[in-house]
C-alpha cells in the first residue's frame, strides 16, 4: 500500500516543486512505482516533466472537483514506474468551488484511497498557501516532507509550520507524520547557509534528512527540459542528492516495517546504502516517523 507523503510548505520557492518531481523520478528509478500528484494550479510539476498546456487534459481539477477517479486521471510521466497526475490553472477555481461541498477536506483522500494498492509512493506537490487544497493534500498524507531553504529566519519559519502540523493533527489527521525537514539550495561556500543547518539540526534533530540538497544548476536546467535530473544529467551533485534522498526515504520506511524488530549495527541493505554515501553518518540517531513529534 502506497506511503503518502505531502510536500509542502507555505512560503514559495523553497524547492517543493523540485523535490516532488526528482524524489519522485528517483524512488521510479528504485524500482518503486511512484505517482506525483500536482496539486498546484502553477503546474509546475507537470511542465517539469514535459507537459505542456492541454486544455483537453484531465487534471487534479477533475478529481477533487468532478470526481473523475485518479486511475482515469493519471498519465504516464514517460518514466519507468512513475505516473502523473497533472494540473493546470482550473485549479485555482477548486479550492472556492470545494467551500460548499461535503467532507470538502477529504476529496483528495477518497480519491486517493481508491488507488493506494497500486503504488508504492504517492507524492502530492502542494501550493504554497494553506488553503483547501493544501489542506486536502494533508488530510489524505501519511507524513508531510518540508523542504527548508537554508536562509535568515529558517528555523521560525519550520517552527510555525510544525505548529499548524500539530493543529491539522488535532483536525483533520490525527495520524500525520512529519517525513522529514529536506535542506535544499544548499551553499556549503556560504557561512551562512552551514550555519542555519547547524542550526537547525540542532534544534530538529532527527527530523531533518541527512541528505541535503545542494544548489544546483543542473536542478535549475532540468525543468525546461521537461525531464527530471537524474535523466538530464545523472552524474550532477543535485541527481546523486535526490538519488540519496530516495534511499534514505526508502530506507525510513524500512525501519518503520521493521519497527520493533532489532537493527543491527550495521543495519539493512538499504539502510546502510542511505547512510553510505551522504552526510556525516549520524549514529545512533536513526530518524523516526515522528508522530505526534511535536512532543519535543
Ligand atoms: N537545489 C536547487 N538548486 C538550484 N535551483 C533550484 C534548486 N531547487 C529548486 N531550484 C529552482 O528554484 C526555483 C524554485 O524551486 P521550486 O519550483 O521547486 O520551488 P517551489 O517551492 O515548488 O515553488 P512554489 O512555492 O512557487 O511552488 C525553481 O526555479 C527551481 O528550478
Ligand atoms: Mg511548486
């Protein structure tokens, strides 16, 4: 059964986009049949992955508003096990044209319930608001993964998002994880941007990733060709991080089946491929699904 995972944070540009396009084309490429959901009305997942505007498309739209089922709705994302749902701008109406609707959180997850035996990762790149549809997105997630730009006021602004996590919880997904915190647009050259992750490790702990995504050209280029990096040029620094984020991922849902079952030191396969080639290997902290992590 597919694991759900939101990719969201309110402020814009932080790299959701991105992730959702190049964890999704790496998990595929992992041989996990993985489905993007673009729910924002930018489109910017869909144009990433080389489609271009169709108005005769059936989109997110359809879904949550029309009740067209995901099966009907998804495209082949012209990569090896990895499908689309894509949007266009309709979708900016649905998040008005919902309000008057019944259990108008929920449409996303009836949606997506339908579907989940038939991948093993559902990834939703959501806008960069709180609206609706965001809200949809988290009330059909497993977990949510925050990218986090590594600038001025990151930690305040992780925190007002674990916050209105923490409501959600208590609203409309009781069981909402946090996948985890995902550095991005990293700039080891910069003071600053070694600072703010310091930072905020120190004060996540083992709810930010290992893996950190690094500011890229590559990452940049890739969309405009309609193709995710890791096809666009494998042997970049923002191919191999996405490539280690889905391992690290995988590795994560590992743990969480073998939960209760004894990890060895050496750890699984996957797990110890995870931690291979990344960051410091941070022993000990093997990271959890942080439920009702807010506790700390
Ligand atoms: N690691 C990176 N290195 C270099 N450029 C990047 C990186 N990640 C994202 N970008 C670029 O930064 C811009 C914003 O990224 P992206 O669209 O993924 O953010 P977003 O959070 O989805 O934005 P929005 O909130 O508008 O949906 C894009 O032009 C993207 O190509
Ligand atoms: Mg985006």
């Amino acid at each position: 059964m597919a694991r759900v995972i939101s990719i969201a944070n309110q402020k814009g540009g932080v790299g959701k986009t991105t992730t959702a396009v190049n964890l999704g084309a790496s998990l595929a490429a992992s041989e996990q049949k993985t489905l993007i959901i673009d729910f924002d009305p930018q489109a910017n997942a869909t144009s990433s992955l080389g489609f271009q505007r169709d108005p005769a498309r059936k989109t997110s739209y359809n879904t949550i508003i029309l009740g067209d089922s995901i099966e009907r709705v998804a495209i082949d994302a012209k990569v090896d096990s990895l499908w689309l749902v894509p949007s266009d701008k309709n979708l900016v109406g649905a998040a008005v044209e919902m309000v008057s609707m019944d259990h108008r959180e929920y449409r996303l997850k009836a949606a997506i319930e339908a579907v989940r035996d038939s991948y093993a990762y559902i990834l939703i790149d959501c806008p960069p608001t709180l609206d609706l549809l965001t809200l949809n997105a988290l009330a059909a997630s497993d977990s949510v993964l925050v990218p986090i730009q590594c600038e001025f006021l990151a930690i305040e602004g992780v925190s007002e998002l674990l916050d209105t996590l923490m409501r959600i919880r208590r609203t409309i997904n009781s069981s909402l994880a946090v996948e985890g915190i995902l550095l991005t647009m990293y700039d080891d050259r910069t003071t600053l941007s070694k600072q703010v992750a310091a930072d905020l490790r120190s004060f996540f702990g083992g709810q930010v990733f290992e893996t950190v995504i690094p500011r890229n050209v590559r990452l940049a280029e890739a969309p405009s060709h309609g193709m995710p990096v890791i096809f666009y040029d494998i042997h970049s620094k923002g191919a191999e991080s996405y490539i280690q984020l889905a391992k690290e991922v995988i590795a994560n849902a590992q743990k969480r089946v073998g939960a209760g079952t004894e990890r060895t030191d050496s750890g699984t396969g996957a797990a110890a491929a995870a931690a291979g080639a990344g960051s410091a290997s941070g022993a000990g902290n093997a990271r959890v699904g942080a439920v009702g992590g807010e506790s700390e």
